[in-house]
C-alpha cells in the first residue's frame, strides 16, 4: 500500500514538473507555436488511444469505431457551448455522457460478438454516426460543418492562448491516465483484465463477463467523448469527415504499436504517430506507405508493441538504481544475442 501511494506521489510530482517544463518552452517561445499546437494535439490523441486501450488491450475486444465516439462526444459538447451557452467543464462531461449512452448501446449488442465479427460491428457503428451527424443539418450544420465553436480562451495572445489551450488538455489527459491507472489495478479492473485472457475460466471463477464488457465500453467511450470536446475546440470547427473510419484505425495502430495493454505504451505511440503524421504530411498520400512499413516492422520484431504490457514504474527505476542493477540492463537485438550495456 505504501509503495503505491509512493509510486503515486512520484507520478504526481513528475507530471506536474513535465507541465512547467512545457509551458516555460512554450513562454519563452523556445518551442513555436506550431509545436506547440502539435502538442495538445497529441495530448487529444493520447486521451482517445488510452480510452481504445481500455476496450482492446485489457478487455480483449477489437474495436475499430473509436472515431464514432470521438464525434459524438466533438458535435454534443460543440452544441451545448454554442447553442446552450454551458461553460466548459460542463459541456465537456454532458459530451462524455451522451457518449456513455452510445457506448452502451454498442457495448449490449457486442456480448454475443467477438474477435473480426465485433471490429466490423463497431466499424459500422463509426460510419452510421458519421451518417447521421451529415443528415442532422439543424443542428449538426450537415456536410458544410459546424463553424463558430468558441476556443478554450480568447485573450488575444497567441503564447498565453496556446498554454492555455495546452494546459486544458494535458490537465484531462493526466485525470484520465491516473483514474484508468487506478481502475486497473483495482478488484474490477483484474477482473476486465481476466476476461481477456479467458473468459469461460473468468466466469466460472463468478466474474460478472457481460457486466465487465459493457463497463468496460462505457467508460472508454465517456473517455473518448472527452477526447472529442477536446478535439472540437481546439479546431473550432467541425466536419463529419474529420471522423471517418481512417481516423478508428489510426488509434488502433497507436495501440497495437505501443503496446496492447500498455498505458506506457500507448502514450508514447500517441505522441511519436502525432508528430510523424505531421511531420510526412509533404509526401501526402505516401506517408500512409511509411505507417504500414512501421507497423510491419514492429510486429516482426516487437510483436507485442513496443512496451508489450509494461508500465513505466518509479519506484523499479529508484529500486534498479539503489541495488545498482541498472548497470545490468540487457539489450534485446532482434536475430543477435543478448549483449550487456558498457
């Protein structure tokens, strides 16, 4: 108990300290407006792929619909802000409940379904939302888009509404790892996590499976519906085309390269697939040909992601550093023996 609350102050202390570090380079314009945009950005994605992992990586459910919850989440907190004058905290939560509803919507009709038959379930899911959203022009704006979404602060100042901006994400993004951080290594989230690994045996040992599946899709789609409010007033517009089934599969590579059951992983990969998405953006459609080859690449030598599923922990870097085996790490080179770091 101790270790763990140990472990949770220090994570606590770091995410604060890599905070004043981002804004103090975003203040002194040491890191530009552009990287600076490209950092909520991928702090957006991080809350999205981290919601995914909840479903795919410690469930066990293959979901590719992501995109579906994201742009329920996106519309409703964009109409409560703009039609129904709710500030933000609370256009935020009303956009992750309408979500919740959608994902349990989803999350019943998918207990019969697993495995391909419930990835093409929750990817028909994602293309009827986006229908809707085109055909429901009162209050979606239609296929034009929905213009007009206030941004998080409009002081004027480019640099203080950038960390302004920034800091809103990155304030949901921490919540929303501790609290799924701690939901996993509680009773209900060993019990998610045993449905994964075997279902028949997890409800023999009286594991409620159709309540942990469902939960499971919930909170993840209420997560996501988070990410896509978010997502909306970062680039105060909306189009349903922003929300199509490409987007679903970018969260499930972001996933499956950092590591399926991996928050780590997960955060890492956001951060790396937001930045080379941009940063190959000026070969177009070619950089689509450049995330296949990586994903290739990873699966072959890393099959379980590049973290597989493993947590970054403090308290085991303090304990190699103290006993001194981090002199001991070993280098896993794909095809080649292990060899000792000098």
């Amino acid at each position: 108990m101790k270790t763990r609350k140990f472990n949770g102050i220090s994570l606590t202390i770091t995410a604060i300290l890599v905070y004043l570090i981002l804004v103090s380079l975003q203040y002194f314009k040491i890191i530009n407006e552009y990287n600076g945009q490209l950092l909520t950005l991928a702090g957006i994605y991080v809350i999205v792929s981290v919601s995914l992992n909840l479903i795919s990586g410690y469930t066990g459910q293959l979901s590719i619909g992501h995109a579906g919850f994201m742009c329920i989440g996106a519309y409703t907190t964009a109409v409560a802000i703009i039609r129904y004058g709710m500030p933000i905290p609370i256009a935020l939560i009303v956009g992750g409940l309408m979500t919740a509803l959608f994902g349990i919507a989803i999350g019943v009709p998918a207990l019969r379904l697993r495995g391909d038959y419930l990835a093409i379930t929750t990817l028909g899911f994602g293309e009827i939302i986006r229908v809707i959203i085109v055909n429901l022009e009162v209050l979606t704006g239609g296929a034009a888009g929905l213009k007009g979404i206030p941004p998080f602060s409009a002081t004027g100042d480019f640099v203080m509404d950038a960390i302004i901006e920034f800091t809103w994400v990155y304030a949901v993004a921490i919540l929303v790892i501790a609290t799924l951080s701690n939901f996993i290594q509680s009773s209900h989230g060993r019990a998610i996590i045993s449905i994964r690994e075997d279902e028949i045996a997890a409800n023999s040992m009286g594991i409620n499976v159709a309540y942990g599946k469902v939960f499971a899709f919930t909170l993840s789609a209420f997560i996501a519906g988070l990410g896509g409010g978010l997502y909306a007033m970062f680039f105060g517009y909306l189009n349903p085309a922003m929300f199509g089934w490409m987007n679903s599969v970018n969260f499930v590579v972001i996933v499956v390269l950092g590591g399926m059951g991996s928050m780590t992983g997960t955060i890492i990969a956001a951060v790396v697939f937001t930045y080379l998405q941009e940063w190959l953006r000026v070969f177009e459609d070619f950089r689509l040909v450049v995330f296949g080859l990586a994903l290739v690449i990873v699966m072959i030598f890393w099959p379980k992601g590049l973290m597989g599923n493993k947590e970054f922990s403090i308290i085991g870097l303090i304990n190699r550093v103290r006993s001194g085996n981090i002199r001991d790490i070993k280098l896993k080179l794909p095809g080649k023996k292990k060899k000792e770091v000098e």
